[in-house]
C-alpha cells in the first residue's frame, strides 16, 4: 500500500492478527475485497471488511499547529478498539466476530492532503471516521459521496455532515458551532441579568456558527453585545483586534477561536491590557493543559467552556471508573498518538469507538450501506466518558451524534458544571 503521508500506523498490536486474517480471508474473497457474500443470495462486502477484522481510516492532523488535538483523535478511538480487540473482537449482527484496525494519515491540517489521502486509500478501508477539521473534512465530503464511502462521526462541527439530505454518507459526532455558542448564551440569558459582551470570531463558517448560536439564545435577554470582530485562521496575531475589545470593557468575553498558539496569546494579552472578563471558550480550544496553563490563566477571572466528556484532569474524576479505564487503555495502546489527554479529541475518539461498536453489533451485512443504516439507529447511548445530561444520539436529521451539552467553569485545575455565570 503506498501512502503520502508522514506518519501512517497501524494498531501494533493489531496488525499482526488483521495480516492473517487478510491471509485466511483471501480464498474467499470476492473482487470487492470483502469475506462474505456471492453464496446464498448474502449481499457482497463492501471493502474493508473480511469475516475476520475491519479496518477504519482517519485523515487528520499529525504534524503541524494542530498535531496536539489531531493526534487524540485518533489515539482514542486506538484505545477503544485496543480493549475489543484483545477482548478477541466485536461481534457485529450478521454474526460474525471480527477485529478493527484503525490505519491513520497526516494531513497536516491541509484540505488538498486530505483529499489525496481519502483517493488513495478509499478502496482499502471501510469508512473513514474521527478526523479532525473542518477544511480538511469537507475536503472530501463529495467524494465520499460519489464512491459512497462513509465519512462519519467526524469531528467538525459544521452542520452540512450532519444533514442527511446534503450529506448521506456523513455524519458529524460533535456538537456543532451552534449548539455551543447556544448552550454559553442560554446560561447567560437565565441570568435575567444585563451583561455586556464583546465578541471576537474566527471569519469562517466556525466563528459564524458560534456568533449565530450565541445571538439567537440571548436575543430579548439582557445581554447586550457591546463589540463584533472577526480575525482569520492564518492571522499570527490578533493584538489589535483585543486592544480594541478591552477598550469596551465589557463584562463577558465570547472568544470563538480555533488556534491554540492564538488563544494562548489572547489571554496573555487581554491580561497585559488589565482587561478581566469572564471567558467563553469553545470545547475544542480550552485545555487546562495545553491552553489555560501555557497562558497562567487566573480561574477568578471565569473561564467557561462547554462539554459532554468527563476531563481526566479533573480531580473531580481522578478515582472514576471510565476515567481509569481510557487512561490504562491509552498508556497500553495508543502511545504512537499520545498516553496523555490533553486535548478533548483523546476522550472525543475514544466514544466514537464505543458509537461504532454500538452501531457495529447492530449491522445486519458487512455492507457500507448497513452500517449506515445501523449507525443512524443509535440512540439514547451513555458512552464511557459521557458526561451526566449528554448522550449520543444519531437519530436526528440535522443534528451531529452527540448535541447535547452542559457548560462548565476552570477551577484551577480542570473542570466543573455550573448552572450559571459566578
């Protein structure tokens, strides 16, 4: 298999056993490359799957500004599916038991290496999922639905994967843009309080999604926003747009920023400004270690993030059962990706494992088509690392795997719920 990419891994532990099966299905393999079918009126594989293993693609960012998240999204889907694998596999509903391999490509963050790894390796695995970015995915979300090749729970929260109209073959698995600038402006509009808000947004769909999420939950409240302005994803600096901002002194800041270096230098900054609103970070850009540490955030000022996964991080969680669980199953399998979650994509990727497996046992044929149709009955699913009030549910058009969300406040060391701005 030729791969341009940087870094293209298979489980270790896996692969071994993926060889051979490779090796015992191919008598009977048809020239779709799948193990059943062609006798007895069962419907032909789909590529990528044998009686024995199946073998998942990812297309993310390994290398460049955005390794650290893109790295954890695949090392927790490898850890997942490590535990299953040496539980001797999953067994899928047309009865047979098969092992997941999971084969990862840099794309470095870049649409065009995204697409070239997607073209190269599409007849090889069965569905692409867990990739990170919204570039990159949409990159080749019409090629995935010209060969008919699932693209799904994929970690974007652009709404266009989650329509079943526009995109049959996709489906999204984190909340959108929407849902978390809504979920931030519904707390405050509670408030019954008036609250000043300034806002600075990436000039993309992502910042769009946040600021229309946010306006449409405070509309007729008492928040007021005092401030709009934008930046681009290749800017190295947004001083003068926070200098600006500070100068509004507004109550609450709404920072929908998707670059980490960049949302490190927004705090140092609005600090050196003597500016000290309350944060509403997006889920994707408020790690305690890789952003609010880096930044010596003071957690007095309120920084506010949205989630549906337990933080490891959190001495909240320190002694939780699924909190130990992933972080053994990261140490033991993941360690070419990452052994440490600073990044939410780590527990993000391990529940999309446990959507898969959900959706895995529920497939009649070894077909693309049944998983999809398996895949968008899963419902009601309390995923390990599921956060109480949050579950995956894929049922709804329109809707990603997992829209529901609650917001919680940096105490210095991680995480917790709150139910209102302090």
């Amino acid at each position: 298999m030729t791969l341009n990419s940087r870094k293209s891994q298979l489980i270790g532990a896996v692969a071994v056993g993926s060889a051979l099966a490779l090796v015992l299905a191919g008598c009977g393999r048809d020239d779709a490359g799948g193990g059943s079918g062609g006798d007895g009126g069962e419907a032909a594989a789909s590529p990528g799957i044998t009686d024995e293993s199946i073998t998942l693609g990812v297309t993310t960012p390994l290398s460049g500004g955005t390794a650290g998240p893109g790295n954890c999204t695949v090392a927790g889907l490898v850890a997942y599916m490590g535990e299953r694998n040496a539980e001797g596999g999953i067994e899928f509903g047309d009865g047979n038991t098969r092992t997941v391999d999971v084969e990862a490509w840099d794309d470095t963050y870049d649409p065009q290496k995204a697409l070239q790894n997607f073209q190269q390796n599409a007849g090889d695995v069965f569905a692409f999922t867990s990739g990170l970015g919204t570039p990159t995915n949409l990159a080749y979300r019409e090629a995935a639905i010209d060969e008919e090749v699932p693209q799904v729970l994929v970690q974007t929260g652009d709404p266009i994967f989650s329509d079943q109209t526009e995109s049959p073959w996709q489906l999204g698995f984190v909340p959108t843009y929407m849902n978390e600038g809504a979920a931030f402006g519904e707390m405050l509009a509670s408030s019954g309080d008036d609250v000043s808000v300034a806002i600075l947004s990436q000039n993309d769909d992502y910042g769009e999604g946040y600021v229309e999420g946010f306006k449409e939950a405070v509309e007729g409240s008492g928040v007021e926003i005092v401030a709009e302005l934008t930046y681009e994803a290749t800017d190295t600096s947004v001083d003068a747009q926070i200098t600006e901002l500070a100068s509004t002194d507004a109550d609450v800041f709404v920072n929908a920023m998707s670059i980490t270096p960049l949302m490190i230098s927004t705090i140092e900054k609005t600090r050196e400004l003597g500016w000290s609103p309350s944060w509403f970070l997006p889920s994707n850009t408020s790690s305690p270690v890789a952003i609010l540490d880096p930044a010596n955030a003071d957690p007095e000022d309120g920084f506010y993030t949205v989630s549906f996964a337990k933080a490891p991080q959190s001495p909240a969680f320190a002694e939780d059962e699924d909190v130990q669980t992933f972080l053994s199953s990261l140490e033991e399998y993941s360690s070419n990706y990452t052994t440490t979650p600073d990044f939410p994509h780590c527990m993000w990727s391990y529940m999309i494992g446990a959507t898969l497996d959900e959706a895995f046992q529920n497939m009649t044929e070894p077909t693309r088509e049944s998983f999809m149709e398996a895949l968008r009955g899963v419902s009601d699913l309390q995923a390990p690392l599921m956060l109480d009030g949050t579950a995956v549910d894929a049922t709804q058009d329109g809707q990603p795997a997992v829209s529901s969300l609650v917001v919680q406040q940096y105490n210095g060391n991680g995480y917790e719920t709150v139910d209102e701005l302090e």
